[in-house]
C-alpha cells in the first residue's frame, strides 16, 4: 500500500525568471488504476501549489486530464495568476519528459470575515454508518481476497460499501456510496495533504457512479476529461469519509458525475464534478 503525504510529495527544482517555479516529483505504482489514477495525480498538482502558497486553506482546483502518466519522475510547474492580500490563484502543469499530462488551476485564502449559514443537512444522504457496516474485505470470499482488488489503488483505502451485493448488477439508480479511511495513515495534519484527501475521494466517484445505471459486460471504458473540486469545510480529524456521487446523464459519448464527500459527524466537506468521455473498450 502507499502512503498519501508520501508519494504526493514534491521536491523544489528551481525557480526562472519569469517567476516559475518547478518541483519534481515522483509518481507511485501504488496508486495505479490503468495507469496513475487521476487523483493521485492532481493531488501532485495540489502539493506543489501549497508549497508555493503563502496561504494554509487551499479553495478550489481544477484540472483537465491531458494524457496518461508513466510511474517515473513528473515535473510541476508553478505559476502565479493573481496574488492578493487574501486570495491566490495558481496555474498548475504537470509534464513527464515532453508530454502535458495535466493543466490545473488552484485557488488559495487566507483569514476572511464573511457571512456564514449551513443548509446541508437537508441534502445529507441518509445511510448507515461506517461502523455499522461491513469492511469489503470480509465479503469477499477467501479466493477473492487471495486474488486481491481489481487495481493496486484500492489497497490504499479501506471500504466499507452501501448496498453491498454479489449478484450480477442490473440496471439501478446512478449512484455510489462508500465509506472510505485512508491507510497506513488515514488522518493529516498539513490542510494540502488533508486536501489530496478530497480530490481523490471525489474523483474516483466518478466511474462507479454514472456506470450503475448500466447492467455489468456492456463493453464501455470511460476515462476522465477534468475534475473540479470546492474544499467546503475541512474536517482533519474524521479519519472515515463518504463518498456520495452521482452520475444523472450520459448522452453521446460524455458522462456527467457529481460527487460529494462527507465526514464522519455529518460534515459536508467537499463537492465537485467532471465528465468521462465513454468508449467502447477495444475503440
């Protein structure tokens, strides 16, 4: 299993004249999921626009998918678009050799006074909690298990699944629920690490969720094109999160997701969305 402040990690290169700053950083094979899950990735692109911002609370980031990654060395370039005295905003590009594997932009803030309310409840989905639920390792059987999940990523997360069944899935409503811990370490003190936290757990509601309104061995992939990602209320200490996404349209090739994530008291903590470009698998 990796470790999520371990292998976001980011090493200062240099800085050029025009006020780019470049890291180097090195992506892990633990975090595959046909190749380096897009997540894990943007929490590289997150990592090195903390470590260039004066501000400890990361806003919003937004990415766009430019091209599928190797397990080697990236570099990630830095730039300031707008420095202000509470808020900045960061151009973030992520290069392996001569290819752009990911564009992001990241806005940060500082302290700031400003109105405040809190309606979400009213939308928080009602479901057991974690400790009322099962850990995906002991529904599987003892083949299962010995065989390991379908891609080394999730041996990062423990999960405990909502609705949990072992027949073939038919069609059903387009969403996917799951409480997720982190492991070896499942809690981090550093906002940006804590950050990375939602930009993967949202993400990867992406798939599972537009995918269940479809019965299994339909023949379709679908990689994501971008990821956007509003950080609501941090929640550092909730070592469990829920991820709540959804997936309401597919039409002619593009499959639109929502995803949320909750804490373990009831937190809405983040929310973001994307959309996958659906094909079939051997296109």
């Amino acid at each position: 299993m990796g470790d999520l402040e371990h292998d976001t990690s980011v090493e200062f290169i240099d800085r050029r004249e025009d006020g780019v700053a470049r890291y180097r950083a090195s992506l892990s094979q633990k975090w595959e999921i046909w190749g380096p899950m897009g997540g894990y990735v943007a929490s590289v692109a997150l990592r090195a626009a903390g470590a260039e911002s004066r501000f400890d609370r990361p806003a919003s980031f937004f990415c766009q998918y430019l091209g599928v990654a190797k397990f080697d060395d990236v570099e990630v370039e830095v730039t300031p678009l707008r420095v202000a005295k509470t808020a900045l905003a960061q151009r973030i590009a992520v290069l392996q050799g001569d290819r752009r594997i990911l564009e992001a932009t990241v806005w940060s803030v500082g302290d700031v006074e400003g109105l405040s309310h809190d309606v979400t409840s009213a939308s928080r989905p009602d479901v057991p909690r974690y400790d009322e639920l099962q850990n995906i390792e002991d529904l599987l059987t003892d083949e299962e298990r010995q065989q390991g999940p379908p891609f080394p990523f999730w041996n990062n997360l423990d999960a405990r699944p909502i609705g949990w069944s072992r027949e073939p899935r038919a069609r059903v409503d387009p969403t996917w629920r799951e409480w997720l811990r982190f492991t070896p370490t499942p809690t981090f003190a550093d906002p940006w690490v804590d950050a990375c936290r939602a930009l993967i757990v949202i993400d990867v509601q992406s798939w599972p969720s537009a995918s269940s309104a479809h019965e299994w061995g339909h023949g379709f992939i679908a990689p994501s094109l971008d990821l956007y990602v509003a950080f609501h209320d941090p929640r550092p200490e909730s070592a469990w999160l829920l991820a709540d996404g959804s997936g309401p349209i597919a039409r002619d090739g593009l499959m639109a997701w929502n995803g949320r994530m909750w804490s373990e008291d009831g937190a809405l903590v983040a929310t973001g969305t994307g959309q996958l470009l659906c094909r079939r698998a051997s296109a």
